[in-house]
C-alpha cells in the first residue's frame, strides 16, 4: 500500500464521543493501533515516503474520554516514529469541530431540532473549537509544509459555547 507513496494522511478515525465509549476496543484498534500500522508499513516499505500527517482533535489534550486518549495514543505512536523511521517526517495537526462534516454535532443538533426536540446537551458550559472544512484543510497543508519532525499544529480556532451552538 506505500509503494510510490510520497504523502500518507492519516484520517482513519473513530471521531463521536459515544461511538468510542460505546466500543472502545474498536476505537482503540482504529484510532490507535492504525496508526502503529501505517508506521509498520513504512518500515517496512523503506525510505520512500517523505512525509506522514496524522490528523487528530483537541480532545487529545488532556483527554477525558476513549476518543481523545486513544487520538492522543496515535499524536504520540506517530511523533515517536520519527526514531524508528528516520527518513520520513511524522507530523500531527490537532484542531477542533469541522462545521457540518459527519463527526460535527452541528448535523446531529440539526437533525434534533427538525423532529422537534429535544436537543441533547450534556454539559451546558462546554465549549467546542469551531473550524471550516477550508480551515480544516489549510492547517493540514500547514504543518505539511512547515512542520518539523516530531511537531503538532495546533491552529487558532473560534470558540462557541454548545448552548450557542444550540440557539
């Protein structure tokens, strides 16, 4: 799979909060042991790959829940990688709720209000980082083109209260 590979984004991701709590074995497996797998690939594949970039969430920074231990699992798989594949840069780029996409609760709020309620809000004064889909890529291409071994972008992001989020 890394023949003639010169990028690898790693996107393969568990990313709903109940999903992970729900199966945390496969959260595991997908968020954390896929990571160990592209770096055992590549060291297997050899030098060719120039470049690996990991995307992971906010949750990862102080985690709470099986989502962000296990992204914060893969942040730290990839960074270490740099030691044992030396010619390839491991990069991560951690950012925040991406607008509409399927891991965003604005689609779920969405689909809350239309059937009349009610909108299911766990914890009234949490606050999510809000980024486009535009944003989401640029920080990407960002620590792709800038980042140093061993780096994690964090980009500055906008930040909304769930209860806004809601009204």
């Amino acid at each position: 799979a890394m023949a003639g590979v010169d990028f690898v984004f790693h996107a393969a991701a568990l990313k709903q909060v109940p999903t992970c709590e729900f199966f945390t074995r496969e959260a595991v497996l997908t968020n954390a042991l896929g990571a160990d797998t592209v770096v055992r690939a590549l060291q297997i594949a050899g030098p060719h790959v120039e470049a690996v970039v990991g995307i992971s969430t906010d949750k990862a920074c102080k985690p709470v829940n099986v989502m962000g231990l296990t992204k914060a699992l893969m942040e730290r798989l990839l960074i270490t990688a740099n030691l044992s594949v030396p010619t390839t840069r491991f990069v991560c780029v951690r950012y925040g709720n991406v607008i509409g996409s399927r891991g965003s609760v604005i689609p779920l709020f969405e689909d809350q209000i239309a059937r009349g309620g009610p909108v299911t809000v766990t914890t009234p004064e949490m606050t999510r980082f809000l980024v486009t889909l535009d944003e989401a890529v640029d920080a990407v291409f960002a620590v792709l083109a800038e980042g140093r071994a061993g780096e994690i972008f964090v980009p500055l992001a906008g930040a909304a209260r769930v209860v806004d989020i809601v009204k």
